[in-house]
C-alpha cells in the first residue's frame, strides 16, 4: 500500500486491523491534549514496527494516539490474523516484533523521564542541534518544536527568543538558523558542563 504525506492513518478510539511494515517513509505517532497539545511519542521508518499497533493485535482495545504519514508512506499491511499466523509460525518474525516492541517501549519510558526531568532549554537546544542541516538551519515552525518536546508553542518561541539575544540563533519569519552550535551544547549539557 502506498499513503500520500498528511493521511491519518488512525486515531485515538480506532480499532487496529493489523499491522503496517514500513518500507519507504515515516509514520509520526503523536498524542494531542483536549487543549490541542501535542507531543510526539515516536515515528515509524522502514523496518520498525508500530509498538500501539503491535499492542492493540496482542491485547485487543483500541487506539490511545494517532498516526500520521508525517512523508509518503509505502509499506505491506498484514491484517490481524496474518500477524496472528506469523507470530504463531515464523520465529524471525516473532523476535523481530517483540524486540522493536521491547526497544520502544524502553523509549517511551525514557521520554516520559526526559519530560520529567530536563529543563525545557536543554532539551530545546539538544533538539536544534541534532535537527539542524548542513547550513545550520532547522526547517521547522516553532508548533512542530513544541510537538517534539510536548511543550506549548509560546513556550518555545519564548526560549528561542533567549537564545536568539545571547546569540545562539538566529530567528527570522520562516525560520531559524544556529549560529553558535557550540553554546547549544554547553546548555544542552545541563548545568555540570
């Protein structure tokens, strides 16, 4: 099956009719507040299974998030008694979904402590640094930064502004350029750096 970028591909209350393998493409798996927040859990890319796809075939319910072809999609779509068979028969198959499942769920643990935990600063800068290209310009509005740290976007405009007047970035309408990557990682250190 092939999705253009944008399609969602399941909401919070949908059943899971099986699971799809990604082979070109990314899948945003993201949760949204009443309120409209959002953050992203994880994104599912070539060879990486759904970890709520995998947990809705294994324990029935429904969706608790939604999906979105954050690109172009291409991938296999095994319905549920496929992956029922599959896991049933094929041991490759078996201890390739339990360990994505394991691996994920380890990275939500630690997203959820990361939230807990780092000052929003640090995991700001930790975020230009590692999203930035070549020319140092990160190609995202400050709401898909907000969604990436599960922050509000006045939060992240707000420290963008801070870094842009000790010169650590660059702001302009449309985008943001690092100037100083250098002083992104001392903060993106933390404190002890």
């Amino acid at each position: 099956m092939r999705v253009p970028a944008g399609t969602v591909l399941f909401r919070p209350g949908d059943s899971c009719g099986g699971l799809l393998v990604v082979q070109e493409g990314c899948i945003r798996v993201q949760l949204v507040s009443e309120s409209g927040r959002q953050i992203t859990l994880y994104r599912v890319v070539p060879d990486v299974a759904c970890v709520l796809s995998t947990q809705c075939l294994l324990a029935g319910g429904t969706y608790p998030a939604e999906g979105i072809a954050e690109t172009e999609v291409a991938g296999s779509f095994l319905g549920a008694r496929d992956v029922e068979a599959l896991l049933r028969d094929d041991a490759g198959f078996r201890s390739w979904l339990f360990g994505v499942y394991g691996t994920r769920l380890t990275e939500l643990v630690l997203l959820v402590e990361d939230l807990l935990e780092t000052a929003i600063d640090r995991r700001l800068a930790e975020l230009l640094l590692r999203q930035r290209d070549g020319d140092g310009r990160v190609a995202h509005t400050h709401q898909a930064i907000a969604a990436e740290l599960g922050t509000a976007r006045e939060v992240v405009s707000r420290h963008l502004k801070d870094f842009e007047r000790r010169g650590a970035v660059a702001l302009a309408r449309g985008t943001l350029t690092v100037l100083q990557p250098d002083l992104l990682q001392r903060w993106a250190a933390g404190p002890a750096a």
